[in-house]
C-alpha cells in the first residue's frame, strides 16, 4: 500500500533526525537542559441563534444552540515534542478534537500521531474561531469530518517559507467514540495537500495563495446542511459505491481590507459496475474591512483578527462585510439513484462580522438557499452568532 510505504518512509526520516539531535547533545553535555513539561489553556465558546423559512411555508424553525463549547490543553514535554489535547462539549456530548503529540523539526517539518485536522482544504484548514461565516461552504462535506485520528505530516517551510505540504493517513472512527476503528481492513483516508504563496508581502497585508488537494477513501453516503446546522439534511447515496476520490483547487488573495477566497473540489465514486458516480462543488466569497484591518495569513491559512482599536481602548472594534455563492452539483447517474433530491443547491450568503477585540465577535449572516423546490420555494436563513475564544 504506497500511503503506508510513504508515512514510513516518514516515521525513518523522523527518526533519523531525532537520533541526530540525540547524538548532538551527547557530543556536547554541557548543553543538557533539564526541560520542564508546559501547559496553557485554551477554550472558545460559540453560541448561535438559527430562524429557518421556506418561502411557501407557513410555520419555521426557530432554535438557539451551543455551536462549539471547546476546551483544551496545550503545552510541551520536550523542546521539540508539544501536545494537545481538545474536547467539545456541545449539545452535553463529549467529542474529541485535537487529540495529538507532534514532533517537531526546523528542516524536515513536523510529524503527528493522534486526532489532528486533515488537510483537505483551505476552508477546513482555518480554524472555526477566524472562518469568515458562521458555517464553512457546503463542499467541506465531502469529507468525513474536519479531524482524522492517525499519522500526519506537515511541513510549511519549503522553498523559505514560500510553500508548504501536507499528508496524513486516518481512520474512519468517529470522533464521540474516541475515534475507534476496528475495520481498518475495510480502507483508510489517505491525503495529500501542497500550496505556495505566490505573494506575501506582510508590509502591505497582500497574499495570493495557491493549493492542490487530494485524498481517497472508503464508500459513504453523502449527507449535508445547506450551510446552517439546525435545518434539515440533503442525503444522497451511491448503489455499489467503492472508493471516493477527491481532487480540489483553492485560490486566495488579500489586497489590504479586500479579501477573495474560492475552492473547487469534485468527488468520484467507484463502484462495482464501473459505472462511477460524480459531486461536484464550489464556492467563492469577498469580503472588507471598513475599519481597515485584514486577514493575516500563516501556514497556508487564516488567523486570528486584531482590530486597529479594539473597545478595551477605546475604539469601535472592527467590522467586516462579506458575501459568498456556493454552489454544489450532482450527475445525472446521482439523480437516477436519488429521487427528488436537487440536481444543484445553491447558497448565497450575506454576512457583517463585529470584532470587539481580537478574541470576542458578533457575526449575523443571511443565506438563501435554491434548492429547485418549487412547492416550498427558496429557504431563507438568519443566522446569528456570539463568539469568544481564551
């Protein structure tokens, strides 16, 4: 199996350079440090308010929830070997999240065991406390799960800093079971993502990102929101299906307050006839910054905002307007498989974003979704979000 020959490939080289660091130390005993293990703290809370409404509907759904209630412990034991570990406790379940040690080296990148976020996308690689709307764009569901328990490997340093790559082999358990396996005979997720930075002029807050994604995996139904997360699923399954395989583009740019962000992904499912089944799915989103702050980038990602003048000192925070379309598409063998499921569902979403300072924000988004439903019409989402982050 080529995934597993290149991780242990990976494991040697990891190996290798833990050795030599060893035998550096050894050489030189008067550079023994006695490192003492850290900790930190972390917690981000996210409590949303969801109104719901078909055009033709005469009632809605109305509802409020705890979004993400996370907390976290992160520290190191080593120079070069840091932790995590990261639970959710939202709707009263626990539910892991990062749960890794990482092995960390200035040439050969960093090396991760345990629950760790796949690197599937762009979207998904930016964290939910910086994501510029309340939910990521309908494509994200063509993966399992944001986190995959098993090996990773990152490296955001190639090229001085210019590029990066990324690649893990997960399971398929699920996360509220400490993503237990017993059927990795059934097939494991193998991804693999590189980008580069085509421009980063920190001096000017101008970055134009580039990235290639791709990974494969055992069978499984498609199920999605049409981003919000209190309304109910689209299901679509695949007779015979196989294997999934994922290719995906991203594109990024800030210029300034002004930010553009899109990603194309398409999906195949193999299946026993070899008659293949197709999803495909996009999105695109601008947004700015009218107090005049931007998006830092930083290992082919997003981060956290600082407003110019955050209320602790007497300033307005920041606010930021955005808007996105998304879009995602089944093919035709899908329909025949699927009856009344959408051929397409369409998204276009309105959101202002109010950062009070860097770890508090209040976030409304407004999403119309076209689903072709002509008996119930378009459905209308007001989306309301408090957030803060420790």
């Amino acid at each position: 199996m080529k995934p597993i020959k290149v991780l242990t490939a990976l494991a040697i080289a990891a190996l290798t350079s833990f050795n030599a660091t060893a035998q550096d130390t050894n050489n030189n005993e008067s550079k023994i440090i006695n490192f003492k293990p850290t900790v930190k703290i972390n917690g981000r809370i996210q409590y949303d308010y969801e109104f719901l409404k078909r055009d033709n509907e005469q009632g809605g759904l109305n509802e409020n929830e705890f979004r993400r209630v996370h907390f976290s412990a992160t520290g190191n034991v080593a120079k070069n070997i840091k932790y995590k570990i990261e639970t959710d406790f939202s709707h009263g379940q626990l539910g892991f999240r990062d749960v890794y040690l990482k092995y960390t080296t200035k040439k050969s990148g960093n090396f991760v065991i345990g629950s760790y976020t796949e690197p599937t996308s762009l979207n998904i690689a930016t964290s939910s406390k910086y994501i510029t709307f309340n939910e990521r764009a309908m494509l994200i569901s063509l993966q399992n799960f944001r986190w995959g328990s098993g090996l990773h490997y990152e490296n955001f340093g190639l090229f001085n800093g210019k590029a990066s790559f990324q690649m893990a082999l997960t399971n398929n358990g699920f996360n509220d079971e400490g993503f237990a396996d017993s059927s990795l005979e059934n097939g494991m997720n193998f991804i693999v993502r590189t980008t580069a930075n085509l421009l980063n002029n920190k001096e000017k807050n101008q970055v134009v990102h580039l990235g290639l994604n791709y990974d494969n995996r055992p069978y499984k139904d498609l199920k999605f929101r049409p981003e919000n997360h209190l309304g109910s699923k689209y299901h679509y399954i695949f007779p015979n299906g196989d294997k999934r395989n994922d290719l995906g583009l991203e594109l990024a740019t800030t210029l300034g307050s002004l930010s553009i962000q899109g990603e194309y992904k398409t999906q195949n499912i193999t299946n026993t006839t070899n008659s293949n089944y197709k999803m495909t799915s996009y999105y695109a989103f601008a947004s700015y910054f009218i107090t005049g702050e931007h998006r830092p980038y930083k290992n082919a990602s997003f981060g956290r905002v600082k407003p110019k003048k955050d209320i602790d000192n007497g300033g307005f925070g920041a606010i930021e307007v955005a808007a996105r379309y998304s879009n995602m598409n089944a093919s035709q063998n899908v329909l025949d498989a699927n009856l009344g499921i959408p051929r397409d569902v369409n998204n276009i979403s309105l959101g202002v974003n109010w950062y009070l300072n860097s770890h508090a924000r209040l976030m409304y988004n407004y999403v119309i979704t076209d689903d072709a439903n002509v008996a119930l019409g378009n459905l209308n989402q007001h989306l309301i979000r408090v957030q803060l982050d420790f």
